[in-house]
C-alpha cells in the first residue's frame, strides 16, 4: 500500500485485524495507526542496529522505510544481524532486508538505496523521508547523517554499541544534535570498531528495539522522546542510566555561530581514507 492510498482510505477489516494490538491501546488508536501507516523512515546501515529497527517498524506498520546500505552479508555478521540469514551470505544487505522485511509484512513499501550514504547524495535521500534513523557503524557516516538531518530539517533517532555499551538519543531540529555531545570525532584508532574489540551479539537488540520505539512515539506524537536526554546502556552490569543534553550555543552546526553550514569531506573530517579509495 502507498503513502498516497493510505492518506485517502480508512483502515481495510485486514489492517484492523492485522494491528489490532495498537488499535485498542488509547496512545495508538486507528488515527494512531493511520500516521504509522503514513509515515516514511529512513534506515541508515541495515546491520546490527538496522535489523531490530527495521523489523520491529515493519511489523508496526511504518508505510514506507527506505534502507541505505552498500555492504554484503558477511558470515560474521550472522552472530547479531538478524535482517539476514546463512543462506543470504554473499548477498546485498539491501537486498536481503528487503525480503526479510516483505516476508514479515507484504504491504511495506521498501525503498532501497544500494549505494554509500555521501555529501553528494545525501539531500537527494532524507529529504524524502520524515524520521531518520542512524544506524551507521563509522564516525564518518555518523557525522554526516546528523549534519545532513539537521540541514534538512529532520529528526533524527541515533544509536550506537561496542562491546557491551550501547547509547541512543534522539535529536529534534533545534534542540541540539551529535555535535553538542561530539563536536569533533576522536583521533583515528582512539575508538576501536565493532569489528576491531566485539560487540555483544543481543546489544543491538536493546539498542535497535528503544531506536524504533523513539520512532514510532515521533510519528504518533506521544509521551517523552528521548531529545535533550542521553540513555546509556551497560548491559555487562545490566544497568541503564540517562543523563541530561542540551543544546550547546558554541556547537559548529546548530550553534548560535554556526560554521557548518554544508556538508564536508567527512572521511577527511574524521582522519580516514576516503570510500573513494
């Protein structure tokens, strides 16, 4: 089903039955269920935090969901990465969540985009999309989905795990971004990856299911996202914490002085080689 049909139809007696877990709940409702139906989300990375998010808004409903990936399924991705199976390594990532996803709902709009996310075709992706979620792995990436999300007025429901840490945050245009917390990435080789130290086969389980929750409240309008809050997870201890955001006046992008006004070289910002290479 299309954006467009289901801005102009009520729900059909399938659509009812099919969500009427949040149908009955008064936070939801069939309006509730109409806006999720409306909606279109931008994955970014369909990974170990893209699987849970994807998956769980699909079953949820979301309209559309856009994926944004260029890898292949790699057999080390199958201890945490559950958009993908055995049978599916070798495969495009993007490909194999988009069956995995229309297997579990037929009537999602799947909309890939089978390329590295970059300064050159970033407004050509989120623009076309009402959330963005970060699920990406690297600093340059990261960077640059939160720039390109606050220029185009978008929020922005981040993420991120190693080891047995997870964080997740959710940036509403004006009211601060990955900036205010990280102005600047770490030095090359300070932060070692997923690949280089680990990371805990469950952790982008948590991580991913609380991303798609922030979602869904965003597009439903309901209770306290996650904006102007730090939720940080340290699942080896099993404790959760959450500690105050605000928006930094001296931040570079969303400041009251910005100096990032476009998007850069973020391989070269981040002190990595370009994907070009």
């Amino acid at each position: 089903m299309t954006q467009t049909e289901t801005q102009t139809q009520a729900l059909t007696p399938y659509q009812v039955q099919r969500y009427s877990r949040h149908i009955i709940m008064p936070q939801v409702g069939s309006a509730g269920q109409r806006k999720l139906l409306d909606a279109k989300v931008l994955m970014v990375g369909a990974g170990g935090l893209g699987s849970p998010i994807a998956i769980y808004l699909t079953l949820a409903g979301v309209g559309t969901i856009g994926i944004v990936d260029f890898d292949t399924v790699d057999v080390t991705n199958l201890q945490r990465q559950i958009l993908h199976q055995n049978d599916d390594i070798g495969k495009s990532k993007a490909q194999s969540a988009y069956a995995t996803l229309k297997a579990y709902n037929p009537d999602v709009n799947v909309i890939l985009h089978e390329e590295p996310i970059t300064s050159a075709n970033a407004f050509d992706i989120i623009p076309e999309y009402d959330i963005i979620v970060n699920g990406a792995d690297n600093f340059p990436a990261r960077y640059l989905v939160n720039d390109a999300a606050y220029l185009s007025n978008k929020p922005l429901v981040d993420g991120s795990i190693l080891l047995f840490d997870g964080m997740a945050s959710v940036y509403l245009p004006g009211a601060g971004c990955y900036r205010c917390l990280f102005p600047t990435p770490p030095p090359p080789g300070e932060v070692p990856s997923c690949a280089e130290a680990g990371v805990l086969g469950m952790l982008p389980g948590m991580v991913g299911t609380i991303q798609a929750t922030e979602t869904v409240k965003l597009i439903l309008g309901v209770g306290k996202s996650l904006s102007g809050r730090l939720l940080l997870i340290d699942a080896l201890d099993m404790d959760f914490r959450t500690v105050k955001l605000r928006r930094n006046p001296e931040c570079p992008l969303c400041g009251d002085n910005p100096t990032v006004t476009e998007l850069i070289d973020y391989e070269m910002f981040c002190g990595m080689p370009s994907l070009a290479h």
